[in-house]
C-alpha cells in the first residue's frame, strides 16, 4: 500500500501528519517513509539517524568539437533549448536538458556523447527498528527534482507499506510524488489561502485518479468553508488537529507528537484505517 501525503501550499503541516502517521504504524508492522521534498527535505530531523547515501546522475550530452561539423540538427530537434549550434561552436546550457538522448540521435557525425552528471543524492537510514527511511536531496541550484524523487520512490519498490511526503504545491514533484499511489491524503489549514490552494490539490488527485481523504491541521473551530467544500466534493475529512500551544510546542523541538502524548497515537491509526477504506472504495 502506498500513500501520498501532501498540501496545497506549504505550512499546513503536512509533514507533521506524515511523520506522526509513520512512527504510529512503524509500532506495529514494517513502515518505510519516503521524503519526496527533494528541494528542501526535512524528515529527517524527526527521525536522526546514519544514512547510507549514493548519487543520483543523469546523462547530459557531450559535444567533440572536432568531429562536429556544425550542421545544427541536434539543436533543431532539441525541443528545449538546451542546444544553440552557431557556426564555430555549440552553446550547451544543462539545466535545461532533459536527458533525452535525442541530439545523439540527431547528430549525423557522431560527435555526440553522453556523460554522468551528478543532480543530488538519496539516503537510507533506518532510525527505528521497523521504519525505513528514505530521504531525496536535489542538489543546490539544479532544477530537476522529478528524477531524484523518481531514485527515492524505487527503492521503496516491494515494501509493503510506503507513505510519500510530498512537496507543497500541484507542480511536477508533487505529481511525480502521487503517481503509482494508492491514496492521497491532503492536509489543509481552515484559511482563504488554506481552501484556495486545497482545491487546486484536489484537482490534481482528481486528475490522476487518486482517492483523496482530507486532514485539517490548526483548526480554531470555524472550519465551515472547509467542511463545506468538502461535502460539495465527497471528500472525507478523516481528522481534525485543533489550533494547540502545546502541540506547537512539541513540534518546534523537533519531538513527534505521538510519542510525547501517545492518545494521539488512537487518531493516527484511525487515519491509517480511513485510507484502508478508501483505497477500497469504502468511502
């Protein structure tokens, strides 16, 4: 079973939710934890421990120089601009390749070819005797957060249970992050901002075809509009976390809220229970 955790905008909590949805079910049965917020992951400081980390590469082209022949075909079909063929030389700008192999292709002297190119890493740690941990990092300043998420994902291929911490938004990492996944949780905070972006959210699951149950995090009590939009769209809210200077508390030192008062840990196991549901269509 795979589930993706993720937020409409960022600050809602999302991370919270998954981090204390792991540790609940990892006292039970084997859980691997996946951050897939490569451009700024921060699971790991709920869950310390060595890591076993390894680089994630993609292949950039190559251009020899004395075998080109300047013809511009490869930059003719490179659709992104990643290749500008002037008359003595070839401009290659890699942030925007895309990997394709399809200047090689192109190239009818083959003075093209491809090379390694570190874009980030990934590590594996395993912090508590039943929880894997896998964490993906893009390296500064590169833009190509899918393929380190897409290294991340793999190695969680065949555990039994895996629950994806998403990036915030509704960009390419967040669905990259929700592909092959059999439920979406979406947490959201009862704000103007907090509904806007929700809905963008549950467009994307929508999209995709992902069952999606709603968490609303820092509830004051005046969630209507959210409820609201809820009913308008079926969507289950499938637990409430109430505005708390002591759940805050315990989140900005970095503690897991189910371990420092375990009765949350009732709350997170019916969570896990209502995605169950849902991935069977019980909802």
């Amino acid at each position: 079973m795979k589930i993706a955790i993720a937020s409409g905008k960022g600050g809602t909590g999302k991370t919270m939710v998954t981090a204390n949805l792991a540790f609940t079910l990892s006292r039970d049965g084997q859980v691997t934890l996946v951050d897939c917020d490569v451009e700024e992951p921060n699971l790991h400081l709920f869950f310390p421990a060595p890591a076993v980390i390894t680089e994630v590469t993609l292949p950039v082209p190559i251009i020899d120089e004395n075998t080109c022949q300047h013809c511009g075909l490869c930059g003719e079909f490179c659709q992104y601009g990643a290749i500008t063929v002037l008359p003595t030389r070839v401009l290659f700008f890699s942030e925007l390749c895309h990997s394709c192999g399809g200047c090689m292709l192109a190239c009818p002297n083959d003075a093209i070819h491809e090379e390694p190119k570190r874009i980030g890493t990934v590590a594996v740690s395993t912090p508590l005797p039943r929880l894997k941990h896998i964490s993906g990092m893009l390296d500064t300043g590169n833009p190509h957060a899918v393929p380190v998420i897409r290294a991340a994902k793999k190695l969680a291929v065949g555990d039994p249970l895996v629950i994806c911490d998403s990036a915030p938004g509704t960009s390419c990492p967040v669905v990259e992050t929700l592909d092959g996944c059999d439920c979406c949780i979406l947490v959201t905070e009862s704000t103007p901002f907090g509904l806007h972006d929700l809905r963008l959210a549950v467009d994307v699951a929508c999209r995709l075809g992902i069952p999606t149950g709603i968490v609303i995090n820092r509830s004051d009590g005046k969630d209507e509009a959210i409820l609201e939009f809820c009913r308008d769209h079926n969507l289950e809210v499938m637990l409430t976390i109430p505005f708390d200077r002591g759940i805050a508390a315990i989140q900005s030192r970095g503690n897991l809220l189910c371990e420092i008062q375990p009765t949350w840990q009732n709350e997170f196991n019916g969570l896990f229970m209502k995605c169950k549901a849902l991935c069977k269509g019980e909802r």
